[in-house]
C-alpha cells in the first residue's frame, strides 16, 4: 500500500525460494495498482543521493558502489519517465542512458566487476561523476513535482486476511 520498493524488487526477482500459492502472482497483479511513482522515486532517490555522497567522494573507490548508485538512480529515471514500476534488471534500466560515453564507462566497470572481487576499487571517473550529479539534481526536482495517491485499503486487507489464514 505504501509503494515499498523492496517488496516490489522481491516480486519481480527470478528467485523462487517456495511457492506454495498465487500469493506472488497476486501481488504481481496489483503492483501497477498500488505503486506510487511518488513514493518510489523518493526511496530510490535517497538510495542514489546517500551512496554517491558517502561512497564516491575518495581517491579510490569501490567499484560495486558505483552500481549501489546507478541502479537507484536509473530506477528512478525509470518511473520519472513514466514506465511504472522499476525493473530489477540493471541491463533494461540502462536502457535509458543515452550518451555512449557514460554507456562506454559504465561498460568499463561492468568488464572490471566481472574480472575482480568484492574489495576492488578504481578511481573516479569524472564524467561519470558528473553525469551522476546532474541526474540526481534533475531527478530531485522532477520527483517533486509527482502527485501524492491514496488507494482505499479494502482490496489490501481482503488479501491479507486472505493469506495470514492459510496453512502452509
């Protein structure tokens, strides 16, 4: 009810651990319903803004970080655009990245997280960096201007009590 961006990124992942009823499939079917590009916008803004303000700022920095701040980022440029829910896969949110030299960086640091661990860095890359700031100071004033919804509960509450009843 209140756009919970994790849940909506759970939904969609291709890992099942157990099914044991149309309870996914359900939920599935009410994401468009009950998102809020508003709420949404703001959750992944704040993911992008805090990681690229904490995590990007040094000498060196650790390549996985760069991906902490563009999946946000380009999730949020996701439902600014108005296409709805973010997908979980980073490959179609690039899709939006128009300029080939930030597509050309961000396939450098897809190459080198390929072939390095967890602990690697790299240093800034400044026209990344820029670009990354622009679209988060875009992405904040645009997300301003997106409406508040308020959905009636009823349809939520039968689901639940629908569900916390059943007998796994």
């Amino acid at each position: 009810m209140k756009s919970n961006a994790p849940l909506y990124e759970w939904l969609q992942s291709p890992i099942v651990y157990q099914t044991a009823t149309d309870f996914k499939q359900t939920l599935t079917g009410l994401m468009g319903k009950y998102f809020s590009p508003r709420s949404g916008c703001h959750h992944y803004l704040s993911m992008a803004f805090n990681t690229f303000s904490n995590e990007l700022q040094g000498e060196e920095i650790k390549l996985k970080k760069y991906f902490y701040v563009l999946r946000p980022l380009l999730a949020c440029q996701w439902i600014l655009a108005g296409k709805g829910v973010p997908p979980v896969e980073f490959a179609q949110l690039r899709t939006l990245i128009t300029d080939a030299g930030i597509q050309a960086a961000i396939d450098e640091l897809l190459q080198a997280k390929t072939s390095e661990d967890e602990s690697a860095t790299v240093p800034p890359i400044p026209a990344l960096h820029e670009w990354i700031a622009g679209s988060l100071e875009e992405c904040k004033r645009l997300s301003a201007e997106l409406p508040v919804i308020r959905n009636d509960t009823a349809e939520l509450d039968a689901l639940f009590r629908k569900y916390i009843s059943y007998d796994i």
